[in-house]
C-alpha cells in the first residue's frame, strides 16, 4: 500500500490526497493514515524544487578541494554569497566539498570570479564549477524490490543491457530544456515566500500561507494556482531513502557521453534504476551529475557497470565522489536578495571582504582544539 501511494504522489505531487488515494485504489482515510505515519516516522518528506531558471537563477554544481587545515573554513566560504542550496563533504576525484548553488544568472561570472578568491586568499588548493539545467528526481524503482522478503534485486547484468542497447535517437521526455534557454517568468517577493515554503514542505497547508501574509485563505490559493500556471514549480520531490543508512553509501556520479542523443536516451533508463536518486544535466557538454544511492557491498558492481558502458562506447569518461550524507548542511534559495524593483542583489566587494576577514580569523585561532562529530556505538 505504501509503495502505491509513494508512486501515486510523485506521479500526481504531494498535494491533493483525495486524488493520491484515487490514483492507489485506496480509501481517503487509509491514505491519509499511511501518509502521516511515514512523515512522522521520518521515512518521507515532500518538498518542492522550484524552476530556478525562470526565477533568474542558474544552478551551478561546485567541488572544493581545500588547503591542508582549511577545511571548515572553506565550507563556510562556499556559502558567503548567500545563494547555495547544500554543502556537503566529499572524498575521491574531489576531496574536500560538494556544493549546489542557485545564482543570479547575470552574477554567474562574478560567482567563479569569488570562487577564484578562494584559491588567491588559500582556502582552496582548487575548484570545479559546472552550471547545470534543472534537476530531474526519481522515487525509487519498487518494481524490483520484494515486499514478501523485505529484499531489493540488483540486476545488474538487464541493466547494463537496458543502458547499452537503449536507442539513440530517443529523445527525453523534459530534455528540451536541458539545451534551451528558458525566458524568465513575472514574480514578486511573496510569490518566493510561497517557493520557499514549499521548499520546506511541499504540503504546507494555504491556511498557513494565508497567515503569513495576513489575507484570507481564498486569496492565498489563488496566489498558489497563479505560482504553478506560471512554471515557478518545477517538480515535487519525494525524499525517501530505499535502503539502510548505516549500510549504505552515497555518491555523485558524472557520466559523459559522446552525444546529446546517447545522454539523453540513458537519462530514460537511469530514471528506472532503484539506485539512482536524481540526475542533471551539465551545461556545455554531453554529462550528467547523477546522485546515486547504493549499499555498500554494491558499488563495485557500479563501477563495473561504468566501466563495461565506457569499454562499449556508450561512456567517454566517467567519475565520482563519495558524499558524507551525516554532513549535509541545506537551506533553501536566496529569496531575501530579492526586490521587485531591484531584481537579485549580489555584490562580490561584500563577499570578498567578508572572507578576507574569514580568514585574518582563522590565523588568530588556528591553536583552538578540534571538534568531533559524534558517532553511534557499534556493535561486534
């Protein structure tokens, strides 16, 4: 039944449980029991993922890899400006940090223009920037995992199959946007504190919108239905997580591909896969940045898979880092720095100084003691 609802809220977002309980076959009262269950046990959130590109902003994939010692200080360096959405550790191609940012479009070069600071002022050994399309997130795939047994498949010799014989001429159903430019939509400053709310929480009542501004309920809604008839939303996100954490491991993966068409036909089938958690596309090239979500004794079937698909010439190159979920720092997107008037503020002098002032700190404290992270007991 759970799985059922699941599917029927990412198929219809999280909103409407009348329609969610229609779409599953099920009684009102059963879903919206079930539902609240899982939310309140911490198994699922809903939230929405706004289109950036219509409110102005471009998102942009970072890594960090910091100087020796540096390493706090960078990842509060990466969220100065204001506009990142998560900073999160990482190990492998990158060792230091993986961050997301939502930046206004016009600013875009000053922002790698700050991330250059980062190596002139030595926090940083270096960075990568990759500026992304929109993001595209999946449920996962319960078509292979046995409610019976309580057990997923991992059937990894079909899906290699599935990757290496998908048809190249396949377009993606949202692909058009990967490569297009997206024309900015009217919005004003209440219209991103509804964004961000929902960001929050993509089932925040309207009566509780209708309360932060202080108008009636029917007002509130048809603010909301004039948010989703312009494109501001650009999907509802299902956070669930398929296997246990304390065995699991996740990671950012980036596959090129030789063409469009190649990456886009594989986007198909990658939305398939139980691992795969979301993907983007990067701008300027044939890649996606795909977060995949794997236990841990199956990741080296991945770079198997990885491998064969670059020894077949679907893949030109691949890579990835290890992401400590355990630190992932999130707010949502900078909806402050915005007027109706003035349009997004970003000022690099600002953010300059203040990071200069970072770190004439850091020398004056560089002898303070560590701080530890506290770990779960484990058991032989």
């Amino acid at each position: 039944m759970n799985v059922k609802i699941i599917n029927a809220m990412k198929k219809n977002g999280p909103r409407n449980l009348q329609k969610i309980a229609q779409i599953a076959g099920l009684k009102y009262p059963t879903t919206y029991s079930r539902i609240s269950k899982l939310e309140d046990g911490g198994l699922l959130a809903t939230w929405a993922q706004p289109n950036f590109s219509k409110l102005g902003l471009s998102r942009a994939i970072v890594y960090v890899t910091p100087m020796a010692g540096m390493d706090a200080l960078a990842r509060e360096a990466l969220k100065v400006p204001g506009y990142w959405l998560r900073v999160t550790r990482c190990m492998g191609e990158s060792n230091g940090y993986f961050s997301i940012h939502a930046v206004p479009t016009a600013n875009r070069q000053d922002f790698q223009q700050y991330l250059d600071h980062l190596t002139v002022s030595g926090i940083a050994q270096n960075y990568r920037i990759y500026w992304t399309g929109e993001q595209y997130t999946m449920v996962p795939n319960f078509d292979y995992y046995d409610a019976k047994l309580g057990k997923w498949r991992f059937e990894w010799d079909a899906w290699l199959k599935k990757l290496a014989d998908a048809s190249e001429g396949k377009a993606h159903k949202t692909g058009a946007s990967w490569s297009m430019p997206v024309e900015t939509a009217e919005f004003d400053e209440r219209d991103l504190v509804i964004l961000k709310e929902l960001m929050k929480n993509g089932r925040v009542k309207l009566a509780e919108l209708a309360k932060i501004f202080g108008v009636t309920l029917p007002a509130a809604k048809y603010r909301f239905d004039n948010i989703k008839k312009r494109g501001l939303i650009h999907e509802y996100v299902l956070d669930i997580l398929p296997y246990a954490p304390d065995v699991s491991d996740l990671y950012e993966v980036r596959m090129d591909f030789k063409s469009e068409a190649l990456m886009r036909s594989r986007a198909e089938v990658l939305g398939t896969l139980p691992f795969v958690l979301n993907y983007v596309s990067l701008r300027g090239s044939n890649s996606l940045s795909v977060r995949v979500y794997l236990p841990r004794g199956e990741m080296s079937n991945l770079i198997t898979l990885l491998s064969t698909l670059a020894r077949m010439g679907v893949l030109t190159n691949f890579s990835y880092v290890w992401l400590d979920y355990t630190t992932i720092q999130a707010q949502t997107f900078a909806y402050k720095d915005y007027t109706k008037r003035n349009g997004w503020h970003y000022d690099n002098r600002v953010y300059m100084a203040k990071l200069d002032g970072m770190v004439e700190n850091m020398a004056k404290v560089r002898g303070e003691a560590a701080v530890f992270q506290p770990m779960s007991p484990i058991t032989a």
